[in-house]
C-alpha cells in the first residue's frame, strides 16, 4: 500500500473507502465519439469533417445579429478595430501643435528614463508625471508614442510592447490611466509597480475606517440568528471558466512557445514546420476549450448530476457561473464582437443542457479589452464604455428566462451585477470583481478610494436588507478575493473581507469564486482574520475548477448538495476529464468522472458528523487537520489541479504550511503574510 495511503487510513481521515451509495449520478460519463449535432441549428463548418473544429451559426437574439464565419476561422485570425475611447482634452489644439507636444513629451520621458537615478519608483512616477500633459491634450497619439518608448527601450520584446501598448490592445486604457489617475501619489506607485515590479514596491493595505461602513452594527447574536436545516435538498451546479476557443485549429500545435496554444498562428519557436504535439479534437493542457470538450463536458452534467431536463428528471435548483467564458486570445484578437458571440453561444448551450436557472458572475475575460471594465465616475462616455456588455448580458439573461426585467435592468446599471431572490428563497448576489483586479488598469485610478466604482456600497446596501428581510445570501464574483494575494488589489479586498465579517454567518452562508481555473478553498474569520480559529471561522470561499484545461490542469465542475432552510452546503461532488487521455481517443469523447466528495475526503479530518454542514468551521477544522497530518495537502493538491498529471507536486512541508496558510486567507493583507512556499 502507497504510504501516504496508509498514513491517512491509519488517522481516520478516510472515512469510507466503499463508494458512497448516496452518488447524486452516475460515476463515469462517456461521451460518444463526434459532435452533438442537435447541439446547434445550423453550422459553417460541419461537425462531420474530423479533422476540424465544428463552426455552429450563432445568432444573437439580442443584437438580431448573426456573427459571420470570419470572426472565428481559425485560420485567419482577425485583428481588433473596435472604437477606441479617449479622454477628451479641454480644448482643441491644431494636428501640428499636438505632434511637437508629443514629441516634446517623449524627449522628457526619454531623458528621466536614461537619467542615472537609482531611486526606480520616483523616477517612474515622474516619468508618468512628464507623460500627463500627452495623454491630456494630445490622447489619440500616446498609444503609438508609448508603443516606440517601450521598444527603443527594449522595456519588452517588441511584440510584447503591441499586445500592451498599441491602440487596439491596452493603448487607450493606459490613457485614460495617465490622464485621470494621481501619478505622483499612490496611484502612481500602482501604476508603477503594474509596469514593473522592479519599479515601484507593491503598495501595502491602506487604512480603512470601517466605523460609518454599514447602516446598522452587527447583531450581537448573529450566530444564533442562522436560520434552521429544512432537511429538504437540492442539487445546485458550480461551473465556471469554460473559456471557450471557437478559433481552436485541431491538429495546430499544442506546445507553442507563448500563451494560448492550438492555434494556427502560434508555433513552437524550435519547430516551426511541423507541431511537435499535435492539438488534439478535444482540447490540451495549454488550450482553452474546443466546441467538442465543452459539449462533452455538458453532456456528462445529467448523467454525473443525476439530473435532466425531462418530465420525470430531477431539475437542477439552480447553476452558478462564475465567469470567464471568453478564450485567452493575444489582446489585439480580442474584440466586443468575439465577447459577444461567445456570450451567446455559451449561455445558448447552457440553456439547452441545463434544467434551472443560472446565476452568471462577468469575469474579467467577459469584456473587451480584457481585463477592463471602467468605474463610473470617469468623465463622459468614457464612465459608459463597456455599457454595451452589460447590456448584452443582461439582456441574454433575461432572453434565456433565468432573471426578470427589474434584474436585468440593475445588472445594466450594476457592471453586471445583480442581486436576486431564487424561488427557492436564496438571495444571490453576483458583483463584478474586475474592480479589484490587478490587470484591470483603470483600478489604479483613485486608487485610496477601495470602492471607486461603488459596487460595494451596492452590496452594503443589497445585504442590509438581506439582514432585515432574515434572507440568506449567496455571493458569487470571479477573482477570488484572497489565497495568496497575486490577482487582486489589497484595498477593495481588505473592505469586502469587513463586509463579509459584517454580514456572516447569519446573512452570508456561503461565497463563490473562479479564476484560478483551480480547486480551492478560503476561510473569512471575525476580528479581521486576527485570530484565526474554529470559533472565528465565519465564511467559506469556495473556489471551483475550471472547464477549460489550461494550465496544465485537467477539465472539471461540481454539483452542491444545498438544504432549502439554511442553503448551507451538505455534500460536494467535484467532477473531472482527463486531459492527458485526449490524444488517443478514436472510438469515443472524453470521460468526465467523480473526483471526489468533499465530506468523504475531509470529513474524517474535521471530525465531522454526518448531519453538520460543510460550512466555515468545518473547512477550518480541515486545515486544523491539515495542520497536523500535511499529507492532507497533498491530497488537497491532487485536487487543486483536478489530478492533472502535468501538476506541480506538494510535498515539502514549506508547500504544505503555505497553502494551509491561503486557506486561511481572504483577503491580499493576509494572503501576503503567508510564507510564500
Ligand atoms: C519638458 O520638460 C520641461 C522641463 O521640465 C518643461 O518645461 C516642458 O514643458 C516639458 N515639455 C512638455 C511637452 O511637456
Ligand atoms: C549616467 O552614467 C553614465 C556612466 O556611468 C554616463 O556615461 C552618463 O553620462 C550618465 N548620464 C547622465 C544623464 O548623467
Ligand atoms: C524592435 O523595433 C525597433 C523599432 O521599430 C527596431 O529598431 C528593432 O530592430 C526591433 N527589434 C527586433 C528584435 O526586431
Ligand atoms: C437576537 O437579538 C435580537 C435583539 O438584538 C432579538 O430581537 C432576537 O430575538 C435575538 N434572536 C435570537 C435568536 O436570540
Ligand atoms: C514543448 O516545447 C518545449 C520547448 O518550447 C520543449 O522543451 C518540450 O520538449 C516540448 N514538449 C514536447 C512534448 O514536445
Ligand atoms: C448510468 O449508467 C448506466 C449504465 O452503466 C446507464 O444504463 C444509465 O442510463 C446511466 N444513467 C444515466 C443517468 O446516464
Ligand atoms: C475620483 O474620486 C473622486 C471622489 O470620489 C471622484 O469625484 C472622481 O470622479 C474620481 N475620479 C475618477 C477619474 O474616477
Ligand atoms: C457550522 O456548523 C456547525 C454544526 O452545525 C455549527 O456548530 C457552527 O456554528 C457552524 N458554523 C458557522 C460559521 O455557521
Ligand atoms: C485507435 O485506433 C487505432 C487504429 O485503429 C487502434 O490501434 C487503437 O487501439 C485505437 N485507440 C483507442 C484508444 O481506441
Ligand atoms: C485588516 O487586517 C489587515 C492585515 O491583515 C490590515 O492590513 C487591514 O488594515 C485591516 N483592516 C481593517 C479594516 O482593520
């Protein structure tokens, strides 16, 4: 027997070793070999051709738009020529006088550069200081302007400075960010440490007064306030990064030498004849999602599930999406257009295989640029301008009848965001989380406000009446707001941290991420997160993993076993494919199957009874047990990446101490504590 095996069979931590009887479905799911024809109405490229990934006609019913065949052929890729938008500057200057600015300006930001200053941040701050007055009065020419700086100083490769730089990737964006943003202040030191981390050091938490935050203190007896189990259940579905890749060109490489592979346009340096691996139908480790995956995949929902959409089927309660449907693309291939097709043709095929509603969260590949979405208190139409996707998906939510009109139209108003009540008597509340992103460049506008955009005194609001109603509330978003503090910003993390630390856990019963792609989990605790115990232990993140199997990951989703009294979680099936096997596969599509059931996994370690729900304190009791038996994090590994083969192993205990450490962490204030291991 495998020690590690032995080891956790001897601690009792595997409870059962006989496959539970009480499987909401079957255990394995295999998915006939070829297309689900039936999956669309009509295609521009066939399913019957093997050797090519199928191209269904999407037509949008909100826009009463069809998309043409040239937005996803995957052999001519096209290149982005959405408007571009630009701040506008207070008064008109002659074509003549806005060239000898810019130029002016680039000498001056030329010669801090090559000056011998060693102080990196305040030269880079006062270097964005010397750009201003471009990006002010003459903003149409600062992207190319920056595009040259970053090439002549071979501050990247200059592909890199295009895909950062030119117009149609993040060249406006950056614009609008030297025009509005304090670059001398901390904006600047953002700003600066975003450019490089050479720069300027990462900014720290800011103080926060969190005295006037909320309508009302918390309830001295929250905790007693949590409302009972009703001993009724059902099955709620959690997917999320689906990144679908309609421009998935079968048979190109699937080991290219730089971000997203299985395209016709991106070889392996060192073999630029012939793929040294051959993309495969299905989908690789560094591929997003090809059309026979992702159909796969929603195959296999009802048979693992056990649920249909028929008569006599169990329906789904309801699904959580949270987020990122939009395939990683080099920023100049990425267009509103390509979102918007994406967008229909996800939530088409979710609504053709799933029973329930769904609850979407936009994650930051859901727009475009990606990774943009702008607060609305920049100046004029630039406050607006990714209105047009909120538009888009709250009118496809509503078109697929998963929410009302009143919904669809706070969703509009609410960057995406919404706040609804299910028939079952939950309320969801779905917020966009690309106001703390990193990448998303106009956060480092306004930067010591933590709400700038204002989604979270929404939030405040939507949850106090939660609180007076005796509701509870789910939350679900895409980038997670902690583990260890690389994706989003400390400031708005630390604010959402005291808001769930307001409202939990009588109000907030359970929390809902994406992003990584990854199978993880988080714990919010009282006090800040200052003492960190079974006592304190207040809220779970519950992160799930990706559909999409990059990066290096195998392909995933899972399905909650949720009560209608408490709508705390009571058991979670974690399902997976695996992607290592796609290459050999002729006679059938992939295999999706049972992972694992949390409680059956963790159970034993939490010491926790059959009746209690998987809630904070049980996940705190597993990283107590994880504490004392670190061989659990090596399981907790294997899962993390869905049991990838490609996954890193986790086996020294500075690996192990550290992840049990971003268990513990909700917030980048302490996820950045942690011992990075
Ligand atoms: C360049 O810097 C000089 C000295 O600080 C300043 O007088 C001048 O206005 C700057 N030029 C531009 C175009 O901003
Ligand atoms: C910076 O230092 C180098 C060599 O140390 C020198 O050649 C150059 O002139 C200096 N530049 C400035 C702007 O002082
Ligand atoms: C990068 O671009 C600059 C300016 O266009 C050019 O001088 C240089 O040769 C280019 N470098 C490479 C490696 O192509
Ligand atoms: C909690 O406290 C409030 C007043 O603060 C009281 O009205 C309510 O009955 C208490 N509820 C429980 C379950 O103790
Ligand atoms: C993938 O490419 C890298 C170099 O880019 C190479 O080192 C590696 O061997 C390749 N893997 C396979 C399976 O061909
Ligand atoms: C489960 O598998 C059995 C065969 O093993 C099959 O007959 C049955 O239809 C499957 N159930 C579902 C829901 O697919
Ligand atoms: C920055 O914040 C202030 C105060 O909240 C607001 O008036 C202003 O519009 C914000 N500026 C931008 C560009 O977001
Ligand atoms: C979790 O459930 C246990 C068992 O029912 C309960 O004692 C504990 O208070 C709950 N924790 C939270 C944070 O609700
Ligand atoms: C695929 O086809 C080949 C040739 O027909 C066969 O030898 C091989 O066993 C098949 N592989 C699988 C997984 O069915
Ligand atoms: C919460 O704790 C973090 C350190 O973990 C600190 O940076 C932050 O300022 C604290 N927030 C509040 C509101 O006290």
């Amino acid at each position: 027997m495998a020690p590690l095996f032995m080891t956790l069979l001897l601690a009792g931590l595997i409870s059962s070793l006989a496959v539970a009887s009480s499987l909401p479905g079957n255990v394995s799911y295999v998915a006939a070999a070829g297309f689900p024809t039936s999956a669309f109405s009509s295609y521009y490229v066939s399913p019957a051709l093997p050797t090519q990934e199928p191209q269904p006609i999407i037509y949008d019913p909100v826009l009463d738009h069809t998309f043409p065949f040239e937005l996803t052929d995957p052999d001519n890729i096209p290149n982005n020529h959405d408007e571009a938008h630009f701040p506008v500057p207070p008064i008109h200057m002659p074509t003549r006088k806005r060239y000898k600015l810019v130029q002016g300006v680039v000498n001056n930001v030329s010669s801090i550069i090559r000056s011998n200053s060693t102080d990196h941040c305040t030269k880079c701050k006062t270097a964005l200081a010397a750009a201003k007055p471009a990006a002010l009065h003459a903003p149409g020419l600062v992207p190319n302007a920056m595009v040259d700086l970053c090439k002549a100083f071979a501050f990247h490769s200059n592909q890199t400075c295009e895909q950062d730089f030119a117009i149609n990737a993040f060249g406006t964006v950056w614009t609008q960010v030297l025009a509005f943003a304090d670059v001398e202040g901390l904006d600047g030191e953002y700003i600066c440490h975003s450019l490089n981390k050479k720069f300027c050091p990462d900014p720290k938490t800011s103080p926060l007064d969190s005295s006037s935050l909320f309508p009302k203190p918390k309830p001295k007896n929250a905790s007693q306030l949590v409302p009972k189990a009703r001993g009724e259940r059902v099955k709620v579905l959690h997917l999320s990064d689906f990144h679908l890749d309609a421009r998935y060109a079968v048979s190109s490489e699937a080991n290219c030498s730089s971000k997203l592979c299985c395209r016709s346009d991106n070889d392996n340096e060192h073999s630029e004849d012939k793929p040294l691996v051959s993309a495969p139908a299905y989908g690789s480790f560094k591929c997003d999602t090809p059309y026979d995956l992702g159909l796969a995949a929603l195959q296999a929902i009802g048979p693992l599930t056990g649920s249909g959409r028929g008569k006599h089927d169990e329906h789904l309660a309801w699904t959580l999406y949270t987020g990122d449907l939009v395939s990683h693309d080099p920023a100049p291939q990425i267009s509103k257009a390509l979102t918007q097709y994406t967008e229909t043709s996800i939530y088409g095929m979710f609504k053709h295989y799933l029973s329930g509603p769904v609850f979407a969260a936009l994650g930051n590949h859901d727009t475009s640029p990606a990774n943009i979405d702008s607060p609305h208190n920049l100046p004029g139409r630039l406050g607006e301008q990714q209105s047009w996707n909120y538009e888009h998906l709250a009118a496809l939510w509503q078109h697929e009848g998963w929410i009302s009109r009143e919904t669809a139209d706070e969703a509009r108003t609410h960057y995406g965001g919404y706040s609804v009540k299910t028939h079952y008597g939950l309320r969801i509340i779905s917020f966009n989380t690309d106001f703390w992103l990193r990448s998303n460049f106009l956060t480092f506008i306004n930067a010591t406000n933590p709400d700038n955009s204002g989604v979270f005194s929404w939030m405040i609001s939507e949850l106090q009446k939660a609180e007076d109603a005796n509701e509870r509330v789910w939350i679900i978003g895409h980038v997670l707001s902690g583990w260890d503090g690389t994706n989003p910003l400390p400031n708005p993390t630390d604010l959402f941290y005291q808001i769930v630390e307001r409202y939990s856990p009588h109000v907030i019963a359970n929390i809902f991420f994406g992003h990584t792609h990854q199978d993880q989990f988080m714990v919010y605790y009282a006090n800040n997160g200052t003492v960190q115990n079974a006592q304190t232990a207040l809220a779970t993140g519950w992160i799930v993993p990706s559909v999409t199997p990059l990066t290096n990951l195998n392909s995933g989703f899972r399905l909650y076993e949720v009560d209608t009294g408490d709508f705390n979680i009571y058991d979670a099936w974690t399902f997976y494919s695996d992607v290592a096997a796609y290459p050999s596969l002729n006679e059938t599509g992939p295999t999706f199957q049972l992972e694992y059931s949390t409680r059956e996994a963790y159970g034993g370690a939490a010491g926790w009874d059959q009746d209690d729900p998987l809630n904070a304190t049980f996940w705190h009791r597993v990283t107590e047990g994880m504490e004392k038996h670190l061989e659990l994090v090596t399981l907790f590994n294997e899962y993390q990446g869905k049991k990838s083969v490609k996954s890193p192993a986790c086996v020294t205990p500075a690996c192990q101490k550290a992840k049990v450490c971003y268990m513990r962490s909700g917030s980048v204030a302490l996820g950045s504590q942690c011992l990075q291991g």
